[in-house]
C-alpha cells in the first residue's frame, strides 16, 4: 500500500495521470423508507436502475431512526402506501423514523429524495411543525377509490419522454409553489413536481418496466457524492 500511494504521489507531481494503481470503488448508498407500499418492487428498480447506469448502490432498509444513522444514505426512497398509516407508525416511539428523515432532508438541500403516491404526500405535507419538503400542495386519493386505479402513457420533461404511469388511490396536486417546477403532466394534470434535488410523484413509477426516475435518483446522487 505504501508503494502504491508513493507512486500515485510521484505520478501527480510529475502532472502525469494516475493509470489504476489504486481505485476507490464508489457505491452509493440509497435509503428505502420500509413503512408501508410497494418497498420490495422499488428495491428490484433501484437494482435494475443502478445495473443500467452501471453504477455501485446498497440499499438500506429504512424502519426505525436509528438505521438512517447507521447507514448514512446518500438518497432516499419513500414508496407509496397509506399516508395515515405511514405517520402513525413512523412517529410512534418505537420506530421514530420520520421526525429523522424531515430533519435529515431539511438539513442538506442537495440530497436526492424520490417520494412516491403516499410518500409525494409526506413530502409535500409533512404536518411536523415544519416547511414542507416539496413547495406544492396535495389532495390525498383525489383520483378516486381502488377500483378507480389506472395506467395511461404521460409526459416528463425531467426524462425528456413518455412515461407509462400507474396510479391507485392516486393524489392530486392542488397547486405548484414557485419554489418547484412541473417535471411530468398527464393531459393538463400535473402529476410529478421537482423542487431541488426532491421529486414528488402521484403515480408509481417502480410498477412499470421503465426505471427512468430511479436512474435520475442515483445519477443524482452520484453527482452530489463526487
């Protein structure tokens, strides 16, 4: 080791470029909030995500505070669900999880966070005491019932493409703060807001076959690591 950190020395200070004596292996570090949702389909399109980009990621599951701490994520994932039953359990003494992951959030602007359905929900309107996470607000199971749950082809102009959304149980964007921007529309309907590194989706994107807004979580947090 010695050598080898010697050489790359050498190496720089003859303004000659380090040719592989040593590499440091980067592996992004993606935190995946497990309170409730499709959290094992959003584990299979981070993995298909990361494989596409071929980029190194761990994903850490997320149930108490005390696992954001110890894995020390460089993006967060916070899938669908039920948004009342994601507070309740997050909250609760026993797990503690929320309160944590709004602090963590608030304190580095620059993180990536991808917040789907129930978790665009949190993200928008936390009801900690705190500025929401995303400037918009949000109408919880606007679209309708389970049975009024559908697919349809809508527009991101953050993948600069279609998209095939899924929505059950699906919010509403109410209005847009100027603080974010609209990233995805389907017809006249916003259904993706972007406010910073922090993306709210009423749909959900890890039930399709298309991993583009995983892909853009990790590239993100790649750029924000380097």
């Amino acid at each position: 080791m010695g050598v080898c950190w010697g050489l790359s020395a050498l190496l720089l200070n003859m303004g000659w470029i380090e040719a592989g004596c040593y590499s440091r292996r980067v592996v992004i570090r993606i935190g995946l909030v497990m309170l409730q949702g499709a959290r094992h389909v959003h584990m299979a399109a981070l993995n298909a995500a990361a494989d596409s980009l071929g980029i190194n990621i761990e994903i850490h599951e997320l149930r108490k505070a005390v696992d954001l701490s110890q894995s020390k994520p460089d993006a967060l994932v916070f899938p669908g669900g039920e948004s009342t039953t994601m507070r309740l359990t997050g909250n609760d003494t026993a797990s503690g999880l929320l309160p944590e992951i709004f602090d963590w959030i608030r304190s580095d602007p620059s993180r990536p966070v991808l917040g789907t359905c129930a978790g665009a929900i949190l993200l928008c309107n936390p009801q900690d005491g705190g500025q929401p996470l995303i400037d918009a607000k949000i109408d919880r199971n606007a679209f309708g019932r389970q049975a009024d749950s559908f697919q349809s082809t809508l527009d991101s102009s953050l993948l600069d493409r279609d998209f095939p959304g899924v929505f059950i149980r699906a919010p509403r964007f109410t209005n847009v703060g100027e603080a974010s921007e609209v990233v995805a529309m389907l017809g006249e309907e916003v259904v993706g807001v972007r406010c910073g590194n922090k993306l709210a989706l009423t749909f959900h994107p890890e039930l399709s076959d298309d991993h583009g807004f995983h892909q853009w979580l990790i590239a993100t947090a790649k750029e924000v690591a380097a």
